[in-house]
C-alpha cells in the first residue's frame, strides 16, 4: 500500500505491518483512505484528533440550518374587514420571523357554490401580503377546502 505521513510525504509502497510499525514508531495511526485503488492509500493521522474535527465541523453546519416552520391562517368566506386585518397582521408577523403561512379557506354548507366569493377572499389575503411574500404555491381548491402556500421575501434578491 501507498503510505503518507500526517505531513503530506509520501513513503512509498510499503506492506502492511511495515506501514504499522512505522505509524507506531511516530504515535499515530494508519487509517485506510483509499481502499479499492491500486495500490491502496493509507495515511498516518491522529485518528481521535481527526473524528473530533469531523464531529465539530458537522455540529457547525447544523447550527447554520434554519429550520423554516409552516403556520397555519384559516379565513371563511364571509370574513369581516376587521377580521380579515387582524389575520393578516398575524400573518405578516410570521412572514417577517422568516415561516411560511399556510392560508386555508374552509367552504361550509351551500358555500360550496359560491367558490367566486371565496377565491375573491383568498385573493385579497395574498394581495395584502404582498409587499412581505411571495406566492409559494398557486391557491387550489380540494374538497371544500381552498388554500394556498406564501413564502417571505428573499432579502437577497432586493
């Protein structure tokens, strides 16, 4: 096998318990980087040394993920005006803390045939947030239920 010191130079090919004794004699040990090549590639590290810098490195990259939480506004079809700003307050409130608003819009009775009148709603909730959203996914009725997806603004794009 290909052996390299923890410095980058190489020893040449050695056999195993050469590469071994040789790892010990400097107090490291041989890891396997490149088993199925030919030759195989060993490389004297301080393996724990080496672990907890993996280990580190990957805590660093979770404590930079955002975690985007979806929230939940429902609205009816026969909504008041001071209602309706109330939502929508409560709804640029979460836009600005950097979640997504799930708006749904629930059609009871015989207000399934007054579709017209709900999407008029759902429209006016969108348009109100638009200056801090974007419209993630179109608004879509399924069943008796209308909803739609809006996503804050990009800070980048600005």
């Amino acid at each position: 096998m290909l052996v390299i010191t923890d410095k980058g130079e190489k020893l040449g090919l050695l056999n195993r318990n050469k590469a071994l004794e040789e790892a010990y004699n400097r107090g490291l040990d041989l890891v396997l980087v490149s088993p199925d090549s030919n030759p195989a590639v060993a490389k004297m590290m301080d393996y724990s040394r080496f672990r907890f810098e993996q280990q580190k490195k990957a805590k660093e990259m979770k404590k930079k993920q955002k975690i985007v939480v979806v929230q939940e506004i429902q609205l009816s079809p026969t909504i008041e005006k001071h209602d309706f700003d109330t939502k929508a307050r409560k709804a640029q409130t979460i836009l600005e803390k950097g979640n997504k608003v799930k708006v749904t819009l629930r059609l009871k009775g015989r207000m399934i045939t007054r579709q017209d009148l709900a999407k008029e709603v759902m429209d006016n909730f969108v348009n109100a947030l638009a200056d801090v959203s974007t419209l993630e996914s179109n608004i879509k009725l399924d069943g008796k239920l209308l909803f739609a997806t809006i996503a804050p603004k990009n800070k980048t794009k600005e």
